[in-house]
C-alpha cells in the first residue's frame, strides 16, 4: 500500500475524516494497531472525526502485509444453515481483536445504525504476480516493479436499520481469482436481506465487474493513482439500484490514500 507521505499519520487521519460528510464510509487496506500507522485503531479514529456512532472492522489478516502475518480465522456461525450467515470471526481472532494485536482489513462505518454485520471467507491465490506499484522518491511518486504475494480476502456485509445491505470487499490482484472471488460474493448476496450494494476495491478495471456480475455500475470514475488515475478499481454497483436513481457526490483528494475515493447519494 503506497500512501502519500505523512498520509498515515493520526492527526492527519482524523482531520480528513472530519472533512467527510457521509452516512456511509467503507474503506479497505485498513491499519489496525500497525507501528507503520502510528498504532491506532484506524476504524475507530476516522469514526470519531465523522461522528459515526456505528462501524466495524473485519482483518483479513493478524499482522503486517509484506511482512510476517498470519490469517484471521473465520469459523462457521451457528445459523450456518443460512447461506447468508457463512462465517464469522472465531473466538482466537476476537481475542486478538481485543488484545490489540496488529492487524490489517476492511472497515465499514456509519451514521446510519448497522443491525448486523455478516462475513464470507473468499480465500487468496496461492502465487502472487509482479505489480507495477508506485514508491515515494524525493517527494515524487515513482512506478516501480515488485513481486507481490497475495493475501487472504474477505467480504463483510453490514445490514443497516434502513433496510439497505452494503457489502465491502478487498479482492485478489490476481487475474482470475478476482473475477472468481466476484461470483462467489454475487452468490453470497442473493441470500442477504434488502436492497444490496456492493463497494470496494475490486482490482478489476472498468465495467468489468458489472459485466461478470450483471448488476449497474453505479459509478464511472478513474480512481488510481490518486495523484494521477489512469484506471477504475474502486466500484459500486448495485442490482437493485438503478444510475437514474444515483447521484454523484465529489469528494477532494484528502492526501491519505493511494486511491481516490469515490461517492454518490440515492436518491
């Protein structure tokens, strides 16, 4: 994850959240806890300066990206009869959780009261690929190429008192897996209750993701690099929600991620 410089910083962190005037926030690569990020709780930071009484954050993994980690373990819920339950965080990893270990994941967090929170395991690919990733020289962003081992991924669904369900997802670079992890979710959702939506970074380009999954593209916008995009990886798209019935929201580059964010009002 490249992240402009001082883009990690808690201070900074907070006053872009407080800049930020949304019911709904899901974001992924989210620190928890992580001597890199100043060892706070990300979720809980940027919760607070958008006044959100409700969030949550799922870890794909206990440790570092790129470093040491280990997954986070999902065990079976006990209303797994239900396809839309699936799993949930074992009791190991809600004990990390409380104990602070460091970890890295997804987030979602509202103003709009969240009924419940539901998981599903989407697994990782078992080689990485080169990546093209951008790194910070003399204040310049630079491209440069690495191998990159991919990660577990996760999705989390947060089904809100309005009768909304929002699903956030992080999915493998990996060509394939992604688009594989992409039916997996689309299944997964037919079970959930309301009216869905499904946001994140699906490191898939373009309308893409609409097409393998049939559903409206609900935003059209290059999102990456944040400081130049070229390409669309961050969606949202919606079987139940129609374009007509979005509006584009701009929000300015806050200078703490290396993508830019995207946004929209239902109208």
């Amino acid at each position: 994850m490249a992240i402009p410089e001082g883009g990690t910083s808690a201070e900074r962190l907070l006053k872009a959240a407080e800049l930020i005037d949304l019911d709904l926030l899901a974001l992924q690569e989210v620190d928890f806890f992580q001597d890199r990020s100043n060892s706070v709780d990300q979720t809980a930071l940027i919760a607070q300066g958008m006044g959100a009484q409700f969030y949550n954050f799922t870890p794909a993994i206990f440790g570092t990206p790129g470093e040491q980690w280990k997954a986070a373990d999902l065990t079976k819920s006990n209303k797994s009869s239900d396809p839309s339950y699936s799993t949930e965080l074992s009791a190991e990893s809600k004990n990390y959780l409380m104990n602070q270990n460091s970890a890295y994941g997804i987030s979602i967090i509202s103003k709009i009261p969240i009924n419940e929170i539901r998981l599903l395991k989407l697994g990782r690919s078992p080689v990485g690929i080169p990546l093209l990733v951008p790194n910070e020289n003399k204040g310049k962003m630079r491209p440069r190429m690495i191998y990159v081992s991919d990660e577990p991924r996760i999705a989390q669904a947060a089904i809100l008192q309005n009768g909304i369900t929002v699903i956030n997802t992080h999915l493998s670079f990996v060509p394939g897996v992604n688009v594989r992890q992409l039916q997996i979710i689309k299944k997964w959702a037919e079970h959930l209750p309301g009216k869905k939506i499904l946001i994140g970074d699906l490191n898939l380009i373009g309308r893409i993701p609409a097409k393998v999954l049939g559903w409206n593209q609900l935003v059209d916008e290059k999102t990456y690099p944040s400081w130049k995009p070229r390409i669309q990886f961050d969606h949202a798209l919606s079987a139940d929600f129609k374009t007509s019935e979005i509006k584009r929201l701009k929000i300015p580059n806050l200078g703490v991620s290396d993508h830019l964010p995207i946004a929209f009002e239902i109208l």
